[in-house]
C-alpha cells in the first residue's frame, strides 16, 4: 500500500486539505494558522464553526511569548504537547501541578479537584503569562474566579477543557466574563491536543 | 456560578450523560467502557459511530494486561496520558522512543517519521504486547508491514492515529489485514486522548 511517509509532505498536504473548510470564514492569516492546527489535531473540520478567538487574542500571546512568558496547564497531557524546545529560546517554561503530592492532598481534603488547588496554587505567577486549559472545567473555572478577586491578569488564556460536565458553561463563562484576551472552542469539545495546537501555533507564529 | 467540583461526581455525571447515546448499539458491558472512556475524552457523542472492536480485542487486551504486559506507543502525548501506575501494578512499562536521539537521526538520514523508525527499532518486543497508536499513520502501517514480514504478534493493537493524510487508509488497512485484534475508529478522527483512553479503559476493566 502507497503512502506518504516524509513529514514535511505530511503536514503541507494536510494543510492544504484543511483551507476549503476555512476559505470563507474570513480569517485572518494567523486566525488560519490556529484554525488549521487545531483541525489538524483533532481530525475534524467541525471545529472550524466553534473556535472562538478574541481580537486582541494572537497579538497578546506571541507579545508574552516574545518577552519569554511561562505557560501555564492544568494536566501533563498538555504540557507534553507544547514544543517547549521553542518556548525555551524565549526563556519560558511550562508549568503543571497535577501531580504534585501537595495538591493532591489539599484537593482531597477539600473534597474538590487537583486541577482546582493547581491554579489556585500558581496565583500570582500567573499574571502576565499564558494560561492553557485542555482538560479540567473546574481549571478554567478557578482561574475565572481568581481574576474577579485579585489583579491576577494572565495576557492570554487558551480555555478549551472537554467533556459533558461543566465544560461547555466553563466556556460560555470565558467569553462572557474574561477581562482577557481568550482563545476557546464553544460546546463540548476540547481536549489536550486541542490546548497544545493552539499554544504550538502562537509559537510557530511569533518568530519574526 | 455554580458547577460540580467533586471529581467523582463529575465523571459518574458524565457516564450518565454518555449512556443514552449507546443505547441502541448492542454492545458489552465491556464495549460500554470503551466506547463511553472514548466519548468522554473527545466531548464527541459521534465517535459511536466510527469506533470497531475486533471481537476478541478486550479479551486479549485484558488477558495481555494481567500478565504484565509492555505498552509500546507512537508518541509521548499517548504515554502521558495512559495510566502507568495501575499498568505497573502488574509489571508493565509504557515505552515511547519518538524523542530518542538515534531514531531521529536514523528518520532524518532515510527520510521517513520518526514513529516509523521507533516501530522497526522495538521490533520483537511488540510480540504479545499492546500496541497504542494515537497519532501517527505511518507508525500504524509500519507495525501492519512488520506483522507481514515477520512472526511478531502483539496481542492487541489500539490503532487510532489521526488526521487528513493516511490516517483513515492505516486504519482501514488494520481493519482489512491485522492478525491481531485491534481496537480503531474509522475516519480522519482519532488522537492521543483517544488511545490513552482506550488503553486506560482495559487497565480499569481487567482487574478482578
């Protein structure tokens, strides 16, 4: 059986598959670089009608990406996803708490998730960095709230945690309330590929 | 805003919420655990439509497993997010060799991926153990050409690489000539999530 087996090749074709999906959704061209890599990671076109990117959404991350911003994730699925070998030529690093034995334990005493306790735990380190939510409603939830009680402002907040439990309103509640800039996918799709796309895209794009 | 923060409460929720979407399928209380782990992790009800399990897959996944069996995956998203404490409960190990040094240069050197490379460079090893295929095609192939040329068996392959190029064909092409049970999802959906929740779903099941 023939197919193709060069990696450039791979990733050109599919994105040349991808662009009829988003040729009339008039995007700009970094909206298209977001767009294609999150279809591309989920294998699915449907995304192109739920992704929500606020204006000053791209601009914002790769400004905080330039100056060499830390990321931010509430599970390792995502930071595994982020190319943190071109987050480090900015001088940034990603952070996850969700398996840490402290978290672990002040979560179960209070009887609520780790993902929870993690950011509430990163607190002021997020000011200024960005913020990446693949998985857990109650990550997006609690950084949401952080920022009504603090000046805690992240420059940007990739919320897309998945499922049928308080992820679609965790959302809805992002783009309802975030005084930052956000990049989202309404409903209840998501997911930790989904949260590295986004985060991989801005990197790739804000190397001038 | 109110919304659930009790981690068992949200996934007993959500199996709730999955169920009415299986109803008519005719399937196992096993394949119920597959297809809902798969639903849960994608927040995509359509993945009942596309998800095939070879007849005997759960039963060789399950027997593999209790005998310790190894994890052998394409890429380090899929290891992530496998459950390793429960596998090395019985002796297993996930293995991933995408970011080994000399598989790079081997790929670089012949211009193939990198996930091919690592298949061929696992070689035996596969024999009697799970393969988890969550991202690329050509890892898939490479494993279905290996099975062709050699004796080697794993006992099962989980073989849900994603996306718009080869990813459907490998996953039809496992379907039409695996020896081995396999667990897959036609189409060009699919991912790490995807596997791991597969694999995670075995892990939670075989245990008496």
């Amino acid at each position: 059986m023939h197919y193709i087996t060069e990696p450039m090749a791979i990733e050109e074709r599919s994105m040349e598959i991808i662009a009829p999906y988003l040729a009339e959704l008039n995007l700009t061209p970094e909206e298209v670089k977001v767009f294609s890599r999150i279809i591309h990671a989920a294998g699915d076109p449907e995304y192109s009608k739920i992704i929500e990117i606020h204006k000053d959404a791209i601009r914002a991350g790769c400004a905080a990406l330039e100056s060499g911003c830390d990321i931010f994730c509430d599970v390792e699925m995502v930071r595994t996803g982020i190319n943190k070998r071109r987050l480090a030529d900015n001088g940034g690093t990603v952070h996850c708490l969700i398996g840490d034995e402290k978290v672990a334990s002040t979560a179960k005493e209070l009887g609520i998730t780790r993902s929870m306790v993690a950011m509430r735990t990163f607190g002021e380190r997020l000011h200024g960095s960005i913020v990446a939510i693949g998985n857990a409603p109650t990550a997006l939830f609690e950084v949401l709230n952080l920022m009504k009680e603090t000046t805690i402002r992240p420059a940007l907040i990739i919320g897309v945690p998945v499922g049928f439990v308080g992820a679609s309103e965790s959302k809805d509640f992002l783009a309802e309330t975030s005084p930052v800039p956000y990049i989202t996918v309404r409903g209840n799709k998501g997911g930790s590929p989904i949260a590295a796309a986004v985060t991989n895209a801005l990197l790739y794009m804000h190397r001038r």
